[in-house]
C-alpha cells in the first residue's frame, strides 16, 4: 500500500507549494493580511512592507492577499525577483502589464517612469487601483530600492493611483533604516512570526485536511510538541520534518505518527548537519 492510501490521503501535504488551499491563517499570517488590505484599500498610503524569517510564508501570504483583491478594483502585478536595477524593474514591470513587445529597453528611465504613470492613471480612471509587489526586495540594491521614491508621486484627489509593497527576509528592514527617503515613505510595516505550539497543531492538521485526510489528526501531541521544538515554529522546517516523520511512520506501518517517529527523523537529520537539533 502507497503512502497516500495507507494515510488515507488525495495528495502529499507537506510539498513545497504555493497551492493557497494548504495556507494556514494563524494569528500572525491574518494580522499581515488584514494590514496589506488595508494599506492597498486607503488608497492614501504609499508603501508597505512585509518581512520575515526564511520560510515563514511570505510568499504563500501574497498570494492569498493578492487573490483577495476584486480584479475589478486592482490591478497586481508581482515581480518575483527584485535583484535588477531600477531599470530593469520598471522595464519588468511594465512588461507585465503591457506585453514584452510593447516596451523597448532601450528607453530612458524617464520614460519608463512616464509610462508606468500613464499606465496608473489610466487604470484610476477605470477606477482600478495598481498594486506593485516587489518579492525578495531584500536583494534590491540601495540604489534601486531609493529610486522607488519616483513612482510614489502618481496621485490626485487626495488618493494615490500607486501603492508598492516590499516582501524580504528580516534584513530588508535594515536596508531601508538606511535610506531616509523611502524609509519615510513606507506607511505600514509588519513582520511574520513563525508559529506557536498551539499553530503548530492546527497548521499539521489544516495541512492534512486539504490534502484529504478526513480529520488531520495523524501526529501525537508529543510528537507536534517535538517538531515545533525542532522546526522553531518556521513553516517551512516544520513541512520538511513532518513529511519526512509520515513516509518513516508509513514505512514501520504505525497506526499514528509518535513521538519516537519524530524524534528518529530528527536525529537522523542532525547527523548529516541538515537541521540544528533544538
């Protein structure tokens, strides 16, 4: 019998996905919704910024926020990896949305910038508000992510036609302490926290349930006790550990994942200097 049967399970769990049905809303990943919403319906604010530890859910939280937004009322566009200079971002960018052939990279950053403006009221009068998400901005240069400071003069009536959201691991926030002009400019701020004990729990059994286990409650109490400790709470540890906990538990046939289980995984990865034990 194959591991999906013998937990009676659609699909595996714990992939690295960014399937939005395994997104699990704790207290810290609801805040940072909440707030980007906010920040992108004020319509008065001209930055925001997201930061986390690696593997703390950034990117699945950006997807579900930007799957939120009525199309009808935004425009998102995502820009996946931010190492470019700001060129190269705003040629990107507008690629997105006007199609690569439509924009010449040979053009100036002048008019790079006067078409995106004419692209962000052009949408405001469908009264359609852009959104620009700049994910791993953490990689931005300090000179790229200043020149942001161009593209936050697109408004009128007392609304800005733009609001640009950086997403970066914990030293973004050092990165931009150091560039007074675009630290002054970013409105709302929030950083992800990885999960509590209690969170921990949920977010294996929300998992399993989305993947088709009719009660997701597969681990022992010890056992999620042990892999918080392991994983620290981080998202993406914890998947690491719990799948490789349920194909150890699949192939001793055990009736539940215990705590031995977890504890034979975790050693084992201690060994080959994978995973600090905690």
């Amino acid at each position: 019998m194959d591991l999906l049967a013998y937990w009676n399970l659609r699909e595996r769990p714990f992939e690295a996905t960014w399937d939005i049905r395994f997104f699990y809303q704790s207290r810290s990943h609801d805040e940072a919704l909440n707030r980007l919403c906010f920040l992108v319906g004020e319509q008065s604010m001209n930055m925001g910024m997201l930061t986390g530890e690696i593997g703390c859910g950034k990117t699945l939280t950006r997807s579900v926020f930007a799957r939120r937004l009525d199309p009808l009322r935004y425009y998102v566009v995502t820009q996946e990896n931010s190492s470019f200079a700001f060129k190269e971002l705003l040629v990107s960018v507008l690629r997105i949305i006007e199609g690569e052939a439509l924009i010449d990279t040979k053009m100036s950053k002048f008019n790079l910038c006067e078409r995106l403006r004419k692209v962000a009221f052009r949408l405001q009068a469908e009264n359609r508000h852009l959104v620009m998400i700049f994910d791993e901005a953490q990689e931005m240069t300090p000179a790229a992510l200043n020149e942001l400071k161009l593209l936050t003069n697109l408004n009128g009536g007392g609304l800005n036609f733009l609001t640009i959201i950086l997403l970066g691991q914990p030293e973004l926030r050092h990165l931009v302490a150091k560039l007074p002009a675009i630290n002054q400019r970013i409105s709302l701020r929030f950083h992800l926290g990885p999960l509590n004990l209690a969170d921990c729990g949920a977010y294996l059994q929300h998992r399993l349930r989305a993947a088709g286990h009719p009660t997701g409650e597969m681990f022992a109490s010890d056992a999620v006790e042990r892999l918080f400790q392991a994983s620290q709470g981080i998202p993406r540890q914890l998947n690491r550990l719990a799948k490789l906990a349920l194909e150890f538990a699949w192939l001793r046939e055990m009736p539940q994942v215990n705590l031995p289980a977890v504890d034979t995984v975790v050693r084992d990865l201690e060994r080959h200097q994978s995973l600090p034990v905690v």
